[in-house]
C-alpha cells in the first residue's frame, strides 16, 4: 500500500509546535474543544463587542456547538491545532458582532447596489486559483485580499493607499503558514497581497465549507450537508457592501467551495456570471486530497492519506450532484454560467479567458499581456512542483472515474458548447 508521507518540519517549525505542546500540558484549561467549551468561546468572542450583536443563538449556536464537537472527536489536533480551531471560530463570531454594530450605526450599508460578480468556482485543483489571480489584474474588477476578508470593517475605513500600505506591511512580514508548513507555499501559494478566497469572509453563521479543508471535521461536514445557507449568503452580501469604496468595480470572487450552494449564491446575486470548471476527475479528487493532506498535516499530527482521500471523493461526489441540480433549478435562470475544460485554459489561455469576459459581458483587456505579466510575477512552478499520486490516497482511478460518470458524463455536454447558459 503506498502511504502518503507528511512534509517535513523545519527547526522553527518545530521549536513553535514543541511550545504548544508544552503549554498545553501547562495550561490545559486553554485548549478546550467539544460542546462543553462553547460557553467560553462565546465568552471569549464576545469580551469587547458584547453578545448582543450576535443575534437570535438559533442561528448561530448550533454550528458552533457542531463544530466544536468535530475538532474535539474527528479533529486528531495538536496544540497549535487546537489553537487554530479556537481562533477560527472566535473570529467568525466577533465578525458577526462587528457586521452588526456596522448595520446598525451605519444602515445606509445594507442599501449599497452591490454588482452582479464574477464568481469562478469547481472541483478543487482546477485551475480556480490561476484563473482568479490572472484576471484580479483586470483594473474594472476587484478581487479581495485577506485582511479584506477576515477585517472587512477595519478596511472600509481606509482610503485606497491606506489599504495598499496596510496590504504592503504585512507582505513584508513572514507567512505565519509557511513558517509552520514551508510545504504549503508549492501546494497552495498565498500571502496578504494575493487576491484570495471568499470563503475566508464566510461562517458568521459558523457554516462554511472551508473549513474542513484546513483540519479533519467528519461530523460536522455531514451536519453541514443539511443545512441551508440562505443566512450565510445574506452575510456574504453584507461583507462586500462594508467594503464598497464607491469605485463601482464589479466583484471578482473564487472558491471551490461555492459549488454545493450555488442556489444560495445565484438568489443572493442575481445576474451572477459563474465561471466553472472542470479537470479530468482523478485528477482533481487526487489534487485536492494532496492539497487537504498537506493543510491538514499543519494542525494535526496523524494526517492517514487513504482517509483524506476517502473523505476527498464523498464530498467531490455530493459537491458534483448539486451542482447538477442547479443547473435544473429556478435560481440557474438569474446567473449566467460559463464552462471551462482544464485543458483549454492550459493550452489555449488566451482564447479561454476571452470567453470568460464574454459571458460577463464585459470587453476582454490585452490578454496575453496579462498572461505574460501574470506567468512573470508568479510563475506556475515558482515555490516548488506540488507532486502527488492517486495511490497515496487509496484512489483507484478506474472505480473513481465510474463513480463519478453522472458528473463527467454532463460536463463533456456542458463543455462541448461554447455558448454560455
């Protein structure tokens, strides 16, 4: 059997665990998971904004309590991991807070026009990522960085160079991530001055399918299958109107994650332009497993690749199937939604990202222009080969592939047309 193998820990890095570890067998009272600690991650989240503002518990408690009781039973964490799943939540609660406390003192905010997005989604591994970063160089269109998304309301008060010179210092700063897990930087680059992921914003109502990439959440994931987003996306709406600067740019978002809600996603943003693609299934179950491997293997110590995998194909399965019933529901009428092979963005870039402007009705820029800017300045290659195989995650290809021939079976049609639907 081959066996997946974790990537080496650097002498920081394990200088920094080695002090987690240690605190925790000092201070075991902090590093509390499971629904017994809810009430002092409440407490904790609420210390500076108060309870108020997080509104009716209904709504948000029964995530957290899910959540909390994944990390404790399913999570396999470290100390710096327990940290982490501490800090997750506590920021998602205290944001909620603060978008409140927003509304309320500012209420012209929830009134501001917010322009039908872009919204670049698919499997994990597809070339999401390249295609987003890529096109965030278009001027006419904004793509979040992270401090936009974890601190919306601290950015809102900045002016535009204020907000490059925040952005800027923290660049300058290392990489909390890759000084953990060096390895990250090849799988999945990131950094304050990349456009990056909406998901980061989401999970005021502490559900957000983001969050079992970076850790082992089984339970909660099953939980999280269930329940309806309609809430999470009204915050979503809420987040990018905060960081309205009135230049009327039109929002350029990405996350795989978005692919099992686009219901949610196309009734919160009429008119949306979704942008999907598609990579050849092993490819993209086998890539992302390696991708929720490695992330994984920051927090935890007992990363299994054969169960990354197994939880990698159960969740690209359900994640494909509602994506297909999307496109036969009422919500599919108010989006357009554009389909992009894998391979065509690969060989033909040019051609393949100017369909991408024509489904958004917008005039496509110099593309090769910005290609080779964008290929100059981060180059596919540049931090590192991610290599990964499909065994090391107990793939069977040939078994994955009939598997998943409802899904392929639609995109080879979905593909085969270059007209947007």
């Amino acid at each position: 059997m081959v066996k997946w193998t974790p990537p080496q820990r650097s002498e920081v890095a394990e200088d920094i665990y080695a002090a987690a570890e240690a605190d925790r067998l000092a201070r075991p009272e902090r590093y509390r998971l499971g629904v017994e600690a809810t009430d002092a991650i409440v407490e904790r989240a609420t210390a500076e904004h108060g309870v108020e503002g997080l509104g009716d518990p209904a709504l948000w408690r029964p995530g957290l309590e899910r959540y909390l009781a994944s990390a404790a039973e399913d999570g396999r964490l470290n100390a710096v991991g327990v940290r982490n799943a501490q800090d997750a939540v506590i920021g998602k609660l205290r944001a909620r807070s603060i978008f409140d406390k927003t509304l309320v003192e500012n209420p012209e905010v929830a009134e501001r026009a917010v322009l039908p997005p872009i919204v670049i989604i698919g499997g994990w591994r597809t070339g999401t990522t390249f295609l987003y970063r890529l096109m965030a160089r278009d001027p006419r269109l904004r793509a979040p960085r992270p401090v936009e998304l974890y601190a919306p309301w601290r950015v809102a008060k900045l002016s535009p160079e204020e907000r490059e010179r925040l952005i800027e210092t923290q660049a300058a700063e290392p990489n909390p991530l890759h000084l953990l897990n060096p390895a990250m930087a090849a799988v999945h680059d990131s950094g304050p001055a990349l456009p990056e992921e909406c998901v980061l914003g989401m999970g005021t109502t502490l559900r957000n399918w983001a969050f079992s990439s970076t850790m082992r959440l089984d339970s909660y994931s099953r939980w999280l299958a269930d329940q309806d987003f309609a809430g999470e996306y009204a915050a979503h709406r809420t987040m990018l109107q905060i960081l309205d600067d009135g230049s009327r740019r039109r929002w350029l978002l990405k996350a795989p994650a978005h692919t099992p809600e686009l219901v949610d996603l196309a009734q919160t943003y009429p008119g949306v332009c979704i942008v999907h693609l598609h990579r050849d299934v092993v490819e993209t179950v086998a890539s992302g497993a390696s991708l929720f491997a490695t992330y994984r293997s920051t927090y935890s110590d007992e990363v299994d690749g054969h169960d990354v995998g197994r939880f990698q194909i159960e969740q690209s399965e359900l994640w494909f199937r509602r994506a297909l019933e999307f496109r036969d529901s009422r919500a599919a009428g108010s989006a357009t939604v554009v389909d992009i092979d894998y391979q065509d963005l690969v060989s033909r870039p040019a051609e393949t990202i100017e369909r991408v402007y024509a489904a958004a009705d917008l005039d496509a820029p110099d593309v090769a222009t910005m290609l080779a800017e964008h290929n100059a300045e981060q180059p596919r290659h540049g931090k590192g080969r991610h290599r990964y195989s499909p065994e090391e995650f107990g793939i069977e290809p040939d078994a994955l592939r009939e598997r998943m021939a409802f899904y392929t079976d639609a995109v080879a049609e979905w593909t085969s047309s270059p007209t947007p639907r």
